[in-house]
C-alpha cells in the first residue's frame, strides 16, 4: 500500500498526489504482477479511517513526502508496525533525500529509503521485495543491515521524461480534490470546478541558496550530505498535449494547475520554443481556450522573473495561462545577490508589469527574515509593491534541509531549538509557524509582527509607524525581548499575537 501523507492541514486538500501516482502508473506497466492500493491520507483526514487502512494486512507500506510532511510521516511509519510488524516500509521523497542518516535513526520502523529520483528505484525494490531478491543490487536505497544501515550507488536519472507514463489519476480520490478545485490565483481559477495537477518538466537551472530543488529531481546526495546540480529536463511539447487532451476528455478539465519548478526556465532552455510547440500542438488539437469557448481549459504555474519576456507571455496567454506565480522573494539587491536568484529588482519590477500588461495575473512570492535582512531592504520591499500595486503577505524564511542556507546555518538552528534538530524539522510542518531565524536583527516576534502589517498594508507610513513601535517596545518594557533561543511554542505564539494586536491598535488610532 502507498500513502500519501497530509499536508498543510490548515488548508483543504487541494492538490492530487502527482509523484505517487506517476509511480502507480510506473508499476501499473512495468510490474503489474505487484497489486498496489493508495490510501490518501491527505484527501481524507481522518485518522480513525487511517488505522483501520493500516491494520489490513500488506506487504509492503510505502510512504512519501516533502520534509514538510515529516511529523506526519513518522506517525504512518509507527502505526504500520504497530498493526503490521511484519511489513516492510518503505520511505523516499523529498523529506528522506535531504537528511538520510538522521531519518535512519530518527525512524527506526523504516526498513528501507529511496534516495533521490524514485521512478526506477522504487519499482526495483518492490519488485525485489516481491521476488526476494538482494535489495543491495537495488540503486538509490538505503537499507537496514542489523544494527547499522547501507547504502547503494545513485540511481541514474531517467534522460527521457516522456518515458514516463501518464500518472495514475483514476486511483485518487478525485470528487474530494474537484471539490476543492477553486484557488485564489485568477478569476478563473477561481471558478474552476475541476481542476488537476500536472508535471512537464523537472529540475532547475538556478542554485538558489534557500532552495533544494524538492530533493526528487536529481542526483542530490554526495558523500551523505546534499549536493548541488544544474540538470533539468522536459516532456516533448507532444507528450504535453497530448496529456491536457487526457485530462480534458477523460475528466473534463477545466484548470490545469502546473507544478513545474520554473516553467521559463525550461521554455529559455530551448532558446523559447518549447512553450511556442506547445501551443501549436493544443491548437492542432482544438484545445486552445478560443477554440473552445465557454468550456475552456485554463493553465497557471510558476515562473523565474528574470527570465519572462513578453512573447513568452503571449503565448503563454494564448494557451490559456491566467495566473503565474512569481519567485521573487526580494526587492533588495543585496538579498537577492547573496540569495543566487539570478534576478535584481528591475528585473522583478518589470516582470509584474508584464505580466499584468498580458493580462496574466501575477502571484508575488516575498519573503522576510533573509539573513542580510535590515529595515531599509523591508522599505524597498514596500517602496516596489507602491510602485507596481502589488501586495502580498510574506513567508518568514526558514533554511529547509538540503540547501545551501541549511549547510550553513546548522549551527544557528540549533542554537535556537536547544540542540534538538528533529524538533525544528517537525516545525516546517506548520507555514504558519516561526522557526529558526536566520537573521540576528530581529527577533522573531518582530518577524511575525512585520509580516503581519505587511499583509494588512502596503502603505510606507503605516509601516514606519510598525517600525517605531518595535523601537519603542524594546526601550519600554523587556517583554518584547526574546533571545537567540526560542520560548516554549505557547508563550511564543501568545507574545506574537499580542504584539501584533498592539501594532495594529497603534496604527489604527494614529
């Protein structure tokens, strides 16, 4: 059995499981004499029915996620041996890639993990498991040999991405996710009543520090610790039609929500003519939204911002993107530099315009709490939002394991989580919640209170009048002082909601 752990539990299940069911349809093809089942743990929510799934009898448990997913995990992973001791599980993704040794000993009812790429390891060792073979033959995994644990070569990636089959939609439950289908990005996204996830391309061309590329794309662990790549791949604009032209007549689609990394960076790639092949195919096909009407298909996914140019737009418009989520994290050219982004605050500007200008909607991602975080770099996030109409609420910046920011800043995470490293990986579960800082100039309830008021207001000077009052708490009273080491959670979250109560009075009666 395959599971797909709960995610963002203060959110409704909106995405399908893409990565689990492209690995159904691998085995579906290739091993069909191995019977798979999926329980949707994120679909469905319900830790009553989540037992009584676990104590059938299986084989095999496997289960995976991002870190993100972690404290959820670990929960699957003990109760499948509670009910079941004699199954093997199975862990792999995102969360086991980054930190392999510490999942080993931090989870010790996994019996084996999938490093890296899954879609040819996975399908070998359920099909060694089944025939009992020598899993120490099998690429990309980790396993348990007495009191100690080995691990195997890397798996090679896949060259070819249209080798894959298409995922496994029919084994999810889609009327829960078609419920769900309406997101905040467009009007017409909006709208949508049954939208699904695709995936046509993998990897990314930039190394940003705060980024791991998900931890499934590539060849990520070196010497035991995460390493850096460039690869990138992607589907044959055919395969990409052809796709939307399944989704469309099979489920009658009407948004198709891309999790590509960076979609621009795969159209810049081919000198901008992947996206061009792509329209020309859903054109030949009649599936272009002027083609067909009323019962259009609508596109939206992410993009690089110094890559976007305005014929990318254009046809990006014509095959019927709405929205496009913008990775621009910063204003500040400083931040921006140290972060890797590739791109500068000109370069951020003029793709909101553009984007606007094509009539595509632009979703800002900004995020607080860089290391080289200041005042002034917050001020220029503001003074960009006035200038382009944008607004936004921040993430607080958080060093998630396999990146570079993780590597460097272990130290300080731990410093402020009191050596316990799980407890800070258990954490990233929760956006909502302010880990480890990896800035020094402002304490953590300032990072909530600032991010707070700039979620309220993008006005300059209702955020200098925010400024003055952290300056002030800090002079008047020490109960907005908090040290490099964070409180319990509780007196945390309280300090960080009456901050922020009292910022706003502040602002509301000026």
């Amino acid at each position: 059995m395959m599971i797909n752990p709960a995610t963002r539990v203060h959110d409704k299940p909106k995405h399908v499981p893409l990565g689990i069911l492209q690995l159904i349809s691998i085995l579906r093809r290739d091993y069909p004499q191995i019977g798979v089942e999926l329980y949707d743990d994120n679909a469905y929510r319900d830790d009553q029915q989540l037992t009584e799934a676990l104590q059938e009898q299986y084989d095999v448990v496997a289960v995976g996620g991002l870190i993100t997913a972690y404290s959820r995990i670990k929960k699957i992973v003990n109760d499948a041996k509670q009910y079941s001791p004699d199954c093997k599980v199975v862990v792999g993704g995102g969360f086991f890639t980054s930190m392999p040794e510490e999942m080993m000993r931090w989870i010790p009812e996994v019996d084996y993990g999938v490093v890296g790429e899954a879609y040819v390891s996975l399908p070998n060792l359920l099909n060694c498991i089944h025939i009992n073979g020598d899993v120490s033959q099998v690429k990309g995994l980790v396993y348990r040999d007495g009191a100690t644990y080995r691990q195997t070569s890397l798996q090679p990636l896949i060259p070819d991405l249209d080798w894959l089959p298409y995922p496994a939609y029919d084994y999810a439950p889609l009327d829960i996710y078609f419920k769900n289908s309406s997101i905040l990005m467009s009007k017409e996204s909006m709208n949508s009543k049954r939208r699904l996830d695709c995936c046509f391309s993998l990897g990314c061309i930039f190394t940003c520090r705060m980024c791991w590329d998900l931890g499934i794309t590539s060849n990520t662990v070196k010497n035991g610790r995460p390493g850096k790549h460039t690869l990138h791949r992607h589907h044959s604009p055919k395969y990409v039609a052809e796709i939307i032209q399944y989704l469309y007549e099979k489920y009658q689609v009407d948004q198709i929500s891309w999790l590509d990394e960076n979609i621009v960076v795969h159209d810049a790639k081919t000198n901008f003519t992947w996206l061009k092949e792509i329209e020309r195919e859903l054109e030949a096909r009649g599936l272009l939204p002027e083609q067909l009407g009323s019962k259009a298909v609508f596109h939206g996914g992410t993009s690089h911002a110094g890559l976007i140019k305005r014929e990318t737009l254009r046809t990006m418009k014509r095959i019927g993107f709405t929205y496009l989520d913008l990775g621009l994290e910063s204003f500040s050219p400083l931040i921006l530099k140290d972060l890797g982004k590739g791109s500068t605050p000109e370069k951020n500007k003029e793709a909101v315009r553009m984007t606007l200008e094509e009539g595509i909607t632009p979703i800002p991602n900004m995020i607080v709490g860089f290391p080289d975080e200041t005042w002034e770099s917050i001020n220029l996030m503001l003074d960009a939002w006035e200038e382009t109409g944008i607004v936004s609420k921040p993430f607080i910046c958080s060093a998630y394991p396999g990146s570079e920011w993780f590597s460097e800043y272990r130290e300080r995470i731990l410093q402020q989580y009191n050596g316990d490293l799980e407890q800070f990986i258990l954490d990233l579960g929760d956006a909502t919640k302010v880990t480890a800082l990896l800035t020094d100039r402002f304490t953590p309830v300032e990072m909530v209170g600032i991010q707070n008021v700039l979620a309220e207001s993008a006005k300059s000077q209702n955020f200098e009048n925010a400024r003055r009052l952290f300056a002030l708490s800090k002079k008047s009273s020490s109960l907005f002082f908090i040290s490099s080491c964070h409180p319990k959670p509780p007196l945390r979250v309280l300090l960080a909601i009456f901050f922020h109560l009292l910022s706003f009075v502040y602002i509301v009666k000026r």
